[in-house]
C-alpha cells in the first residue's frame, strides 16, 4: 500500500505542476500552429491527459503478467533486442530531429514516443538476468572483457543521437548494479576509469565538430566559466535556462508566487512543463512543499531498502534495487541541473516531468516492485 500511496502523491504533483507550467508554451506552440482556430493554454495538458489512456492499457496488461517470466532468459533478450531494435529507428525516417540529435520516434496515430526510456528499464531487466547467469564468473578477467564490450556496443548507438546523458544514467545505474552484486571494488573501479576516458574521448570528439553540436558545448561552456561578460553573452543561448532557473527556485527562500501565479514560466524559462519544471513549480509551491515531493522520492527508496531482505529470489532482488535506482539517479540528475550543480541535460524528472513515454515507464517501474513483493510476501516458487 506505501507504493501505491507514494504513487497517488506523485501522480497529484504531475497533474498540478503540468497544469500550471505548460500553459505558456502551449499558447505559444498552438497559436504557430494552423491545426488550431485559436490558441489554447491547455495543449500539453490535454496531451498529457490523452498519454494516460495509453498508460492505463498498458498498466492493465501488465497486471496479469506473471513476475517469474522476468526469469525466463530467452524472454529477457527477445526484449532487449525489441527495445534496442526501437531505438535503431531513431536512424530511419521516423526519427524526430531537435537540433542535431535525433530522440523521438513520429509513429502515426499515437504520440511521439521516446525509446530511451524503454530501453533503460529493459536494460535493467536483462543485466540482472545476464549478472546472475554469470555469478561465478564476475570476477574474471573475461567476464570483466565480456561487460565493457557489451556494455560499449549498447552505448554506441545513444552516443551516435548524440544522447550522453541517457549513457550518463545507463552508467551510474550500471555501476551500482555490478557492485552490488557480486564484482569486486577494484574491478568496478577500473569500469568505471574506463567508462570516464571514454567519456572524454566522446567529448573530445564534440568539440572537434563544434559547429554541428554547438548546443551542447555551449552548455558546458557556460558551466564551467567564471567569466561575467562571457556569461552575459551566452544569457539569451546556454545559461538562459539554468539563470532562470536559479531565479525561479529563489523565491524558495523568501516567498512564493502561490499556485498558477508563477512568472518565470512566461517565456523565460524554457521547457518549463519538461527538463525545467522542478524550478517552474518551485516558484509557486515553495520550499516545504519541494521538500515534500524531495520525500516522496526518498520515502519510495527508503521502502526498497527495508524490504530488501524479503525479496529472497537473487535475480528479482538485482531487479528490485536497480528499478528504484534508475528513478533515483534521474531524479536527483535533473534536480541537481535545476539548482546549477549540473550542466543542462535533457533528464526528465521522473513520474512530474511532461512525456507519455518517461511516465509509462516510471509507472511500468513502480508496477513491477510492486508485483516483486507481492510474489515474495506469498513466497511463491519461482525457480
């Protein structure tokens, strides 16, 4: 019942916050759009809204679905081959191009969907099973050869988008699944000096085709420097969104503009309903009721934790505890880039942030640690 609860309190934050911090930017986008006689407010509500018959279906369908199916193997890589095979198309005629980068897939009849949010979720599903096939191997050196390989072939297709923040979570989360289980500190530790020169080298090449994908290194740019008049410069490109931010998130401290009466969503703070709207909300609920939401999220992770000792199952318990650490990793990626300790990213906040496919999957997540222990509690046979 603490899920489903927890899950109640965050689906009541996404109706406020998305109902209040889209409003701007709907008007704007219907009021260039000829489909609409008149601009509305309320677009990407209603998208929103329309996104919840999909995730009900899908919710519905997965209720029934047996949880000892996440041990069948060859089940496990037929979806990972479905969801790597879905982000492929990303590179076909169905991709959907913001500057450079290629994230959204156009399907016709139902809404963009993006494929990296599927893909993280099946990649947590078949690391936990491929981890456990190969426990008494996990500290060999082939094993340690057979995991960056696999691993490098995975990436390369989000690191082509170019998408390194998606390779930034599958990372972090891939880190704690491996050291959780059963590899030890020193190899995990050389994974993770591998993983951040080929970071380097990936950034590296960025800057070498700085003109195409100037959107990104300006971001970092503007992060790092501690020029003034540089900052000044860049206010209408990289900073704006990470000033405004920081504007919105101020009046945490002193005073809030209260429901609906938010000012920084108005045209200065892009993306206000998606990668910014834990700062756009922040302007009109304040600081205790961010640190309530900043609660929920813990208080999900906190349940994980303490019912980890009744998940007895070891492939089921990998699944358990890397599910809420993906959602925790996003979480505190995106707020840490809303209160400037991170560049800009395109990390939704999970379960508030606007798009059908990050809240499909983040109710899928919540789903399936919900079936976990219900099929643990009754102790059923699962091997």
């Amino acid at each position: 019942m603490q899920l489903l609860a927890n899950w109640i309190l965050l689906l009541v934050f996404w109706l406020l916050a998305i109902y209040s911090t889209s409003v701007y930017e709907s008007f704007m986008m219907t009021l260039r759009s000829a489909n609409f006689a008149e601009p509305t407010n309320y677009y990407y509500f209603q998208q929103q809204i329309k996104a919840i018959v999909y995730i009900i279906i899908a919710i519905i369908l997965l209720r029934k679905f047996p949880i000892k199916a996440l041990k069948n193997h060859k089940l496990i890589w037929i979806l990972m081959v479905w969801t790597f095979a879905l982000q492929c198309l990303v590179f076909t005629k169905l991709w959907a191009e913001y500057n450079w980068a290629k994230w959204w897939l156009n399907i016709p009849h139902m809404p963009s969907i993006q494929p990296s949010e599927f893909f993280k979720l099946a990649y947590v599903i078949f690391l936990a099973s491929w981890l456990t096939r190969k426990k008494s191997e996990m500290n060999s050196k082939r094993f340690f050869i057979y995991f960056i390989v696999l691993n490098a072939l995975l990436y390369a297709i989000f690191l082509a988008i170019p998408d390194f923040w998606t390779v930034l979570i599958i990372w972090a989360t891939a880190l704690i699944m491996v050291r959780f289980s059963w590899l030890s500190l020193k190899k995990t530790l050389a994974i993770l000096w591998i993983w951040l020169w080929a970071w380097l080298l990936a950034w590296l090449t960025l800057w070498l085709m700085s003109e195409k994908f100037s959107y990104i290194t300006k971001r970092f740019e503007y992060f790092f420097t501690t020029d003034e008049t540089k900052i000044l410069e860049e206010r209408e490109k990289a900073g704006w969104q990470t000033t405004q931010a920081l504007i919105a998130i101020w009046w945490w401290w002193l005073m809030w503009n209260w429901y609906w009466n938010g000012l920084q969503k108005y045209s200065n703070l892009p993306e206000a309903y998606c990668d910014f709207i834990f700062a756009a909300f922040s302007e009109e609920i304040g600081f205790l009721w961010n640190l309530f939401l900043i609660f929920l999220y813990v208080r999900m992770f906190r349940y994980v934790l303490k019912h980890l000792q009744k998940v007895q199952d070891t492939q089921l318990k990998l699944v358990w505890v890397w599910i809420i650490s993906l959602i925790i990793v996003q979480t505190f990626v995106n707020i840490w880039v809303n209160v400037q300790l991170l560049p800009t990213t395109w990390i939704a906040l999970p379960f508030i942030s606007a798009g059908w496919s990050s809240l499909m999957v983040n109710c899928i997540e919540l789903l399936l640690l919900y079936k976990i222990i219900k099929v643990e509690n009754k102790v059923l046979p699962l091997r």
